[in-house]
C-alpha cells in the first residue's frame, strides 16, 4: 500500500529547511510562467516550483488513468480550472505520485539529472500566477468577533449581531474581475464617501484604506443548476485554500452599502495567494469550531471536526520600514465552517463551478491582537497600532505593504500557505 | 456614403411583417446551435437567424479589416464575448455588411441560393444559447419609483429613499453561474426564512418566489485594473441592451440581506433575452432621463439625452391557462442611466471586461399598473393581481410564465427586444 503523502515521516530528496511552508507533505498547486516558458501548473516543493507540464512529458505520469486523455495539455493551462474539473481522483493521483517522485529514497526523478533541470524551478526565477480564473467569488461573514465588532462599531453594541446572523452563514457576491495575485500593487481608489458630519457627500481618494484577513476556499467540483449539496458532502467539492487580502475602503463602503450591501468599497482589488493548500495535506489539522447556538437548522447540522487549525497573521510594512506583525489569529475560530458556507450557498439550487472562490470574511479573534482589520485593530481610528518604525496607523497609506502568512503545524511538520502581499500605491 | 443601418427607409428582400420586433433597421446579435451545426453567433432578421459564421465561410465579410484574422473562427463560438473584444469598429462593420446584404435591392446573398440555404435558418429551427458568458455581473437599483416602493414597504414610508440613493447608482455584485437563457425553467428556490411574527426561521420551498423587470447592458469594450472611465466615454463601452428577469425570493431575500445585501434569494436563477440589441441601433430613441436632484457629483454629471424610450411589458401565463399582461412601463424612466452607471462602477479603478452585465434594478414606473415586480403591483400581498383566467397572484405559483418584453418605436420602425421568459417548475 502506498505511503500518505500526509506522513510525517516522509522526507525528500530536495534539500528544504526545517519550518518551511513547503514540505514533501504539503504539496500545493499553482500556475506559474517565465519568459522562456507560458502558463504551466505547478507544485511547490520547498524553494522550488515543479513544473507538472515539464514532468508529464518526460512521462512520470503516463500511467495514471486518472488524468485520461487531459495530459499532458492540462497542465499548460493559465488557471487550475480544467485540472480542477478532472476531480477529485485525479487531484489524489497527482499529488500521491509528486510525493512519490519527491521522496529521498524514490530515484527515478532524483537521479534523472536532465529531467531535473527542466522541471524543477527556484520560485525565486518564476512568476506567479492567480491560481485560478475564479467564474463566481463569494465573501462570507463567518467570523462572530468580526461580525461583533463591526456591529458594535457601526450599529448598535447592545444588538451588535443582526438576527439572522446565527441561523445562516452571511455572504455576498464579490467581484471576479479584479482578484488579483499575491504582489500585485493596489492602487488606493477614488469614491464617493460621507462622513456622518458632512452635510453631503463629496468624491475623492479613500481616506480609510483597509485590509481584511481572510481565507478562500477553491470549489474544484462543481454542480449542476438546480442541484443541492447535503452538507455530508460538501467538503468532497473543495479542492483546497489559499490566503486571501479583501482590500476594503471603509468611507466608500460605509456611505454606500445600504441596502445592498459592499460594492465600489471592495471591488477595487483583492489579492489571493499563488498556493492553494489541498483539503487533503489539511486533514491532519481538523479542530472544532465553536458551539454554534443555537443548533443550526437541519440542513446545515454536522458533527466530527469541520474546522481548521491554521495559523494566521498580518505584518505591516511602511515604504522603506521595518515590518510589523500586528495580528495573530486562528482560521479554526471562525463559527461557520466551509462545509456549511458551501452547503448553505447551494441550498437554493445555485450551482457552484470549478475555480470559484469562497472567501471566509475577515477572521477576527477574541483579543485585541487577534483581529483581521485595520478598522478592528484601531477601534475605528480611536486606537492607532503602534508599528516598530515608530508610527502608528489608523488606516493605510501609501506605501504600506501588508503581508498576510498562514501554516498549520504538528509533529515537526508545517503545511504553509506561503503568503498573499500588496503594497499600496498613492492614488492616481 | 453608405446609408445608415438605422434609417427608416430601409427594407429587405426578407419578408417581415409590419410591427415585427427584428426588422432590417435592428440586426440584435446573438449565438444560437441546431443538432447539425455547433454553436455560433447570429443576427436576428425577422422569423430567421442569420447565421454569421456560414456568411463569413461564404466570403461575405471577406474584405472587412475591422475583423481582422479573427473570422470566421470568431463567429463559431459558444458566447458573443470573443466578437466583442474586437472593439466597436469591428460590430459597426458587421452591422453595417448584414444591413448591406439584406436590403430589398442588394444581390449578393439574396440571389445566392445556396448562401440563403445555408446563412438563413427559420428561428424555430435553433436553439437560442446564452448570448455572452458573463464573467461579472452587476445589479442596479436604478429606479427611483422601485426604490422608494421597496423602502416604503419594508423600511420607513416617510424616509423611503435611504441616503445615499440620489448620489450615486446603488447597486451590488449578482451571480453568473446562475444566468440562464430565456425559455430555461426556474425551479422554486428552498432557504431560510423567518416572518417577523415567528420565532424562529425554518427552511422549505421559497413563499414568496417573484419576478423583476429589467434590461441589461453588455460590456463590449473592457478596462485595465485601475483605469477609470469618463462620462463622456461611458457610452462607448456599452454593446447593446437585452431584458433581463431577475427571479427573487422574497421571503429569502429579506430575511437574510442585512447588513450584507441580496444572496440567495436571487442567486437561483436569472434569465437574460437571446438577443443583443446594438446601442447603435437604439440611437434614435435617445430620451432625457428624470431630472436629477441634487445635481450628481462632477464624475456623474452629463448632458445630452442618456436615457433610452423603450417600451416595457409583462406578461403573466399561468398553467393551461390564458395570458395577462399585467404592467407596462418604459426604461426611459431610469433615474440613473446607463452610462452613470458604467462611470460608476469604474470610478475606483474597478475593472469591466467584455461579456459582462449590467442589469437596471428593477423597473417600475409611477402608477400602480407600471410596477416591475410582483411585490409590488400586489404590494406585499395586500392587493393581488386579477388575472385574465379568473384567478390572482400576490407572488408567483408554480406552472406559472413569466414572459417579459420590450421595443422601441418611432417612424414606423420596431426595434424589438424579442423576450424573455421562464416557467416556474414546484420544488424539488
């Protein structure tokens, strides 16, 4: 029987630093180019990119009939999409048999001096491409600290959660069109924006730049119009996560949001992470989430362990400063789990596509260092984070870079999500 | 100088009858299959499709630069989101050669037997498809009648319009998965609801299922990430118009759209018309829209006429039973046109790309027979509407279709909108 790619014990031939994001088992996909070669999907192995095109030419994959007919094609492709479609089986083979060929012990890649050569990449010499080309992107709301919070802040401390807030998980559509990857400038938008002391609204650069830490989930098995996903099976659609930055203008939004919600105070940009960490190398690190109360309706009702135990946190930067870590928190806080969020989003018959992206909403936790926003961090301005250059920040300037890390570890291993950054640039 | 498309004068060796919604002076764009022939974009020409890749074979747009080496591939294609690309001068071209080859006194094709066998084909010979595959989708709330409706229903009648709503065009980010063609069945959503005199939500088939009357607009020309988009340029971006239902679940939606907006009580289902109507052709039913006040901001501030007279109807068909046209209103009643609304969406930097919709919000207009939802001509149930058959609805029944249509007229010349339409199927 073959070993899990999940087994601490594995170790490979690729020489990678104890603490690396990127050990034989993690193994997560993303789509890379450089000037010599055109979009290919990729494995990340320590500092390296595996150019799973290059390796399926040299025929490392030949057998798998999984992949039928699609390789070596599928892997010279600008998103995960299509190898997504393949499914689940065929997302398993390829990652077994990476593990496999990456082992100390295993030969046939190790020793294959030319096939080395072609297929394995410093990170360092590649670009890196958005995963995946997302056809739909939702935003939840799953955080209680963060819904709490913003409640408090904007609403009414004493009626912080809205009544529904506890019987569904909350969400919205996003926009596609401006996901960016991980490194890719943000320009600080122009909007419209009041403040409650103006007597009318005036247009002009944000004011009240924010970052949200957040995490996406990649749905790699889609569905058919007018199909529900009984939430037993919800996870069996999830490829896997990547880090997830839901850049937000806070004027814009809070001038506009009523009654339908985010709008022009997000879709300016937001950036996610080259990696998508697989559901699988997560197994290990399944938590529970926090007793939901009350007991969710039936549709949304699962026992065992539906959370994850991911590390999160989010440095700060200024233009040719020192950086911050100015919050630490937990993915496995978040109330609603992944499974409920897709089960819910499914519930009326919406149909979800391979490549869709379901962001987590800000991941707030219970401490004042534990929070997923600028808004959070500085209580709406009234408590500016101190940063190790000596400033402080209300909200985000020009300049700013903000570094959003994650990894789950146990027993010496460390599944990492790499990282998802940006830097902010003055408004035009 | 060639003759416009528009003019009146204009006729074709094609036998329409007076009144017809595709007369020679419309030519809206579509994609359409039959069992024989793979997808591929068409114009509408009275009864007929005029099939634009069998036209394009024939040498028919041959000396055409606009096109470039893009035909005749570029006609044989699933959506219109390729052609699009190609930019304004390429549409004008086509529209101008289809309008050349079919005038009553052009040769060409008319006397080419075989051409005509091949290019011309019946409409209820094909299958109409999804004209563009929306890669975002954007809904309006456009309507100051629709908005002050729903405000004075569910919120405060003394302080119906919230706000922000007469500075600037509110609207939020809809589903593209979930668009569908007209003639596509729409099956009764289940989710969460919760009356305000219940204790608690449950979960079942949608109570309050509804339709929304709106026309859409279909990016043709995108932007870079970051680039905004002048007034006076907003036009130029914009292909054509198309009605659109936007299928709501009342019941769904307010339950859970606060603080974050619509979700699942649209994302169900929406259905959008076969055919694309140029912007070229509608320029002779310019309108000025509501006079706006305040004066919008300097970045939506236009002069000129940006509204568009299009008559707009409903019809409501139920199971074996006979049909009532049961609101009629015109698009020209906006207070937000289309071009504020692109200007808009782009104004923080928000990236449009081709393919995308822009759907109006809801069109209603001032008198109770001009309302363009359910919800609102039944006015939350409290007067339902007669129906020709005897009966009456305050929301929709299953078996019941929804048929919505529209054209504009004026010297004896229709641009028609066809319809579109969907048959509520019960829940599963």
């Amino acid at each position: 029987m073959a070993t899990s790619p999940n087994s601490p014990a594995l170790r490979s031939w690729i020489d990678i630093p104890p603490g690396h994001d990127f050990p034989i088992q993690n193994l997560p996909f993303g789509v890379f180019e450089t000037d010599e070669r055109g979009p290919r999907l990729a494995v990340a192995i320590g500092g390296y990119v595996l150019d799973l095109y290059a390796l399926s030419q040299y025929g490392f994959f030949e057998d798998l009939t999984e992949l039928g007919a699609a390789q070596p094609k599928v892997f010279r492709r600008r998103s995960l999409n299509a190898f997504l479609r393949l499914g689940r089986p065929a997302w398993r083979a390829v990652r077994q048999r990476v593990s496999e060929l990456l082992r100390h012990d295993a030969p046939s890649l190790r020793d294959h001096e030319e096939a080395v050569r072609e297929c394995l990449l410093r990170q360092t010499h590649v670009r890196m491409l958005r995963p995946v080309k997302p056809n739909n992107y939702t935003d939840f709301y799953s955080s209680i600290e963060h819904a709490t919070n913003v409640g408090t802040m904007f609403r009414d401390p004493a009626n912080a959660l809205l009544p529904n807030w506890r019987h569904l998980p909350i969400g919205y559509h996003g926009r596609t069109s401006s996901i960016v990857v991980s490194g890719t400038d943000i320009r600080r938008p122009h909007g419209q924006r009041k403040a409650p002391d103006e007597a009318a609204p005036t247009f002009g650069p944000s004011r009240q730049l924010d970052f949200e830490l957040e995490m996406a989930f990649v749905v790699g098995t889609g569905t058919a119009l007018g199909t529900t996903v009984p939430i037993a099976n919800a996870e069996e659609h999830i490829f896997g996560l990547c880090l997830f930055n839901d850049w937000s203008a806070r004027d814009l939004q809070s001038w506009e949001y009523v009654p339908l919600g985010p709008f022009l105070g997000k879709n300016f940009g937001s950036s996610v992470a080259p990696w998508v960490v697989t559901l699988d190398a997560l197994e290990p690190f399944r938590t529970a989430g926090p007793v939901q109360e009350p007991a969710p309706l039936p549709y949304l009702a699962q026992t065992g362990n539906h959370n994850f135990d991911v590390q999160l946190e989010v440095a700060l930067v200024p233009a040719q400063g020192l950086e911050t870590t100015i919050s630490r928190t937990n993915f496995g806080l978040l109330y609603w789990s992944m499974a409920q969020q897709l089960t819910h989003h499914a519930s009326n018959g919406c149909n979800l596509e391979a490549g869709d992206l379901y962001a987590s909403g800000t991941i707030s936790g219970p401490t004042p260092n534990s929070l997923g926003s600028l808004l959070e961090l500085a209580w709406r301005g009234t408590r500016p984070v101190p940063l190790a250059d000596g400033s402080e920040r209300k909200f985000l300037l020009d300049g700013d870079t903000v570094i959003m890390r994650g990894y789950a570890e146990r027993d010496g291993v460390r599944i990492g999500f790499g990282e998802v950054r940006g830097t902010v640039l003055p408004a035009e």
